[in-house]
C-alpha cells in the first residue's frame, strides 16, 4: 500500500474549491493512480516506519472521508450553504478572469480526462499519458487560484464561507472539532517522518 506523502498534504491545502471540484469528478482508482501523491521514501532499515505510515495513511483517508460526509450533510441540511458556495465560486471565477485566467477550460478538460481514464480498455502508456495531463492541468488551476486568493475580497469571502461550513457541520456532527484536530495531528506525524527520510 502506498503511503501518504507531506507533497499530497501540500497539495490538498493548496487546491481551492475549483480544482476539488474537478478532481472529485475522477474516478476514485483514477484518483489512486494520481502521481500527485508520490510516497515518502520511509528508511529501509526500520521496517516499523514503513508500517505506521501506512497506519497514518489508512487513518488520514478514513477520518477526511468521514468530514467529507459530514460537509456533505451539512450542505444538504442547510440551503443557505449552498448559496454561500456559489456566490463564492462565481466571485473566485469572476477573479481568475480578470487575471487573465479562465477556469472553465480546465476543468472542462479535467472532466474529460476523467471520462477517458474510465476506459478499461486504455494501454498503460496512454493512461500515463492522461494522467500527466490531468496532474499538470490541476497544478495550473490551483496556481490560477491560489494568485485569485490574494483578492483581499475574497479573502474575506473564503474565510465567511469557512466560517458557516464549519458551524454547519458542527450542527450535524458534534465531532466535527475532534476529528480536524486528529487529521493535523497526522498530517504533523506525516510531515516529521517525510523530513525524518532525508526526502
């Protein structure tokens, strides 16, 4: 099993709200094969690090499916969620736009390719193929948003939007704290051992 690696974790705290929504359109094994998730290299001669990491990884996909779930009920709960979330991904598209940076051919494209990756009858070259393209499309978006983020509007935006989610999914889940407070401590574990492996 592969492990997770701090470049994932980076990765997940980077992409915006776009560049998930696309990638959550790819199939979920595409989303396993995606090499936006390289391993850490655990050191080979302590065989214990390599079993915790896997350890960590199976807890950190266990406890973000479960926060997705409860975001997931949160927004169905609660219309003006929904709302919020809209007017806040029109504002984020209205910003790459006038920087320059349409957002809707990406993920167009990343849709497509994950429509493509389906394809069981797909050689294994041209399924490396797609999947480079698909990383290197999601890298272009997320830098796209991440240059809107720095709209101080937005900002506030996002941080309005973060605001009524979390007070959302603490209504439908009391554990909602408990459970962020368990992925960054994860994440913290992940991060030490990837610096602890030389990289």
């Amino acid at each position: 099993m592969k492990s997770i690696s701090s470049n994932y974790i980076r990765f997940v705290r980077a992409a915006g709200l776009l560049s998930l929504l696309a990638f959550a359109a790819m199939p979920l094994r595409v989303m396993a094969a995606q090499p936006v998730t390289p391993n850490i290299q655990a050191p080979s001669s302590n065989g214990n690090s390599s079993n915790n990491l896997q350890q960590l990884q199976q807890k950190y996909v266990q406890v973000r499916s479960q926060l997705s779930q409860i975001e997931a009920k949160a927004v169905k709960s609660d219309p003006s969620l929904v709302k919020k979330r809209e007017a806040f991904r029109q504002q984020l598209i209205g910003v790459m736009k006038k920087n320059g940076d349409d957002p809707q051919p990406m993920i167009a494209s990343l849709k497509s390719l994950g429509k493509q990756l389906q394809d069981q009858k797909l050689s294994s070259s041209k399924r490396k193929e797609l999947l480079s393209k698909a990383r290197q499309t999601q890298m272009s978006l997320i830098a796209a948003e991440r240059k809107a983020m720095q709209d101080s509007k937005l900002q506030a935006s996002r941080k309005d939007l973060q605001n009524a989610t979390m007070a959302a999914m603490r209504k439908v889940d009391p554990n909602t704290d408990k459970l962020i407070g368990e992925l960054h401590s994860i994440e913290q574990q992940v991060m030490k051992a990837h610096g602890g492996s030389g990289q």
